[in-house]
C-alpha cells in the first residue's frame, strides 16, 4: 500500500492554467496508451483538493464523455476544503478539511490494502508530503509549457528525498517520472 500523488504537469511544472483549466493537458495523447487504466486499478481510496473537484463538476459533461459517468471513481473520495459542496450523486464522497494526518488513516483503512491516490492539486499533495505520509510521485511530463499558473508541488525538496525509479515514453508529446520519497531524510521546507 503506498499514497501516491499521480499527475499531470507541464515541462515548466505547472497541473493547470491560472484559470484552473487543464485544456492544454487533452491534446498531448489518450488516456489509455498512459499508465492510468493499471494504476487506477490498484488505488482503493482518493484523495481531491476543491479546487479539484470543482473543476470535475464544472466538466462533468466532458467527464462523461470521457468515463461514461460524471463522476468516474467508484472508490471512496475525501474532499478537503474549508467551503461547503454539493455531493454527485451516487458517488462515495467524504468533505473534510483540516490536518491530512487523521483523514489519511480513514482512507488507508478504507482502502483495504490497496493505495491511496491524491489527485490534486499539488498544495494537497505537499500536505501529505509535509505529514510524511506521501510514499510516490508519478509525473506525466507533457511537452508544452504555461508560463504560470498551478504550480505541480509547492514545496522545496531537496535531494536526496526523491529516487528516481522509472522513466516511461508516452507517445511523442508525454514521459512518465516515477519517484520515491525517501523517509530516512527530513522534508526540506
């Protein structure tokens, strides 16, 4: 069982525009040719920014173009956010907020071996990374940059803190970066 923060970025380390739009991310392959269908299959609960999942609403129509469903988890997901939301419905959906620490041994158990993915976005990632409980980067590299917007992983880490384990070609536009994060060294600040 690992928590794994599985995304998207472009060559200049930015998950979506300053707009939150992820538009420049579609164009660069399909989802099946990435490592996606065989990781979503080993994550037993997830873990989403609102920021995150607002976007999911606001393109549930293209969600369901893309998934067959607006909302295209069927495992648990943990929403953390300080605003209030509405649920889809039909989907395991838990809207918490605060520290990741207690929330992270719900979605452990709740996952029932399998992995806890955080989706998004990068603050939240850096949340877990901060509690030293985020076990793994993979990093869908695509060949565009944006100049700015939000950033990938808002947080200094210094080597030797990330193991590079795999280097994966996708197609001509994308490269999958996978990494460990060392437990043994402090995270640096």
């Amino acid at each position: 069982m690992k928590t794994q923060y599985y995304t998207a970025t472009s060559l200049d380390g930015f998950i979506a525009t300053e707009d939150d739009s992820i538009d420049w991310l579609f164009p660069l392959g399909e989802i099946g040719a990435s490592s996606y269908p065989a990781f979503i299959a080993e994550v037993g609960a997830l873990a989403m920014g609102s920021t995150t999942y607002e976007w999911m609403l606001r393109h549930a129509d293209k969600v369901a173009e893309e998934t067959g469903s607006p909302w295209p988890y069927t495992q648990p997901a943990w929403i953390f956010s300080s605003r209030s939301h509405q649920a889809v419905a039909g989907a395991d959906i838990r809207f918490v907020s605060g520290d990741v620490r207690g929330v992270h041994a719900d979605m452990v158990a709740a996952a029932g071996g399998k992995n806890v993915w955080i989706v998004g976005g990068g603050d939240l990632a850096g949340q877990f990374h901060d509690a030293g409980l985020l076990d793994e980067l993979i990093l869908q590299v695509g060949s565009v940059t944006l100049g700015k917007g939000r950033q990938l992983f808002p947080r200094r880490v210094l080597s030797p803190v990330l193991k590079l384990q795999s280097v994966r070609q996708i197609g001509t536009s994308m490269v999958e970066l996978r990494y460990d994060i060392g437990k043994d060294t402090p995270a640096g600040g």
